[in-house]
C-alpha cells in the first residue's frame, strides 16, 4: 500500500481541464501494443486521487488501511476503475471525432454514475452551496463517484464541443480546447506540439535537400 510520504510526491499531469479526462489520460496512448498506464494498482489510483483532488490526505490514509484487511476489495475497486476509464475514453474520443459514442460505454459511465448519485448531497458553504458525498467509509471505489460526475457534467454542458484528442503520434490524451479560436491540436505544445514542429522542419529540410 501507499507509504504516506509518497502519498505528497506529485507526479500526475494534470492538463485535460476537466477531471474526467484526467482520469482517461492516466493511459498514454490506449492504441498502441505497449502502452504506458499510470494505475498499475490500487494503491496507484489511491495515489492519484490525492493528488488530482478528489479524496483528502485522510481520506486517503483510510482507504489505504481498508483496501489492506480486504485486499479482494480493492483489487475489485480498481478493476472497476479501469473498466470506467475505458468507458470514459470511449465516450470522449468519439465525440472529439464527431462519432456516436458506443452503447457499451454509455452504459458502463450510466451504472457507475447512478451509483454515485445515490450518495450525492448539497453542502452550504461560505459563499453557498456545493456538492458533496456521503460518508461511506466502507466504498473503495469512492474516487470514482465524482469522475462519473465530470464525466456527466461535461456531457450535458455547452462546452462539450471543445473537447479534443490529442493528435500527436502515440498520444491520445483529451484535453478541452480553450484556444480563442478553438484551433489547439496538441494536448501539451512543448510535449507533442514541439515534437510536430520538429518533425515538420525535418521533412521540409529533407525535402529541400532532395535531388
């Protein structure tokens, strides 16, 4: 399980702008024969929902000692996850691509939201009100509850169109497009975008060289 030190070690980018797609992006590239995924284990999805912001230090901390005495829970709390995941990137790919997303993965987002709903509660704040969850101390998969929320919330939203995949080789990472003129094609420009660039100064160099 998590030792706590390592719980405040932040290594999760967090660049897709909405929580949902952070999640999805925990996958590097899902086509690709030998991919890279950051949740490897219970206690990798413990680790990056601290750091994300969807559970709390304490939290945390208590979900690692319950996922230690039942080990067949968590191991069945992150299957769950991954099969959300999935769905999440399933959903999010077809519509950055103008497709009808899967009926299987709708379905899949539908289960876990309704089950998310079920412990959804109104908070006054300072300046309010907010959502908030109910206390399950016993629910291993309750980072999940607010992700499926992302995920519905995006998708009943008016900025729904500006949801984009990558388009970067070997990366399919989503991202929310917030340009002015919604033209952004990179998830990160000094990751994939400067890797373009290079390559389309190669191929002009090559070219110009040519016989």
């Amino acid at each position: 399980m998590i030792v706590e030190r390592g719980m405040r070690e932040a290594t999760t980018e967090l660049i897709g702008g909405r929580l949902c797609l952070d999640f999805a992006n925990t996958i590097h590239c899902y086509h690709a024969d030998e991919t890279q995924d950051d949740l490897k284990s219970y206690s990798d999805l413990l680790k990056w929902s601290l750091e994300a912001g969807v559970i709390t230090d304490r939290e945390a901390r208590r979900l690692a000692r319950e996922a230690a005495k039942y080990p067949a829970k968590a191991d069945a709390a992150f299957e769950r996850a991954k099969a959300l995941r999935n769905a999440i990137y399933g959903v999010f790919t077809a519509v950055a691509n103008h497709r009808r997303p899967e009926r299987k993965d709708l379905a899949l987002l539908n289960a876990v939201l309704a089950e998310a709903m079920t412990r959804a509660r109104i908070k006054a704040t300072e300046d309010g009100f907010d959502w908030d969850w109910a206390d399950d101390e016993g629910a291993l998969d309750q980072m999940l509850w607010p992700i499926a929320r992302s995920a519905a919330d995006l998708l009943t939203s008016d900025e729904l169109s500006r949801a984009r995949e990558c388009g970067g080789d070997n990366c399919t990472w989503l991202f929310m497009d917030t340009s002015k003129n919604q033209s952004r094609r990179w998830c990160d420009m000094k990751g994939c975008g400067n890797r373009a660039k290079s390559r389309r100064h190669y191929e002009r160099r090559r070219s110009a060289d040519a016989p």
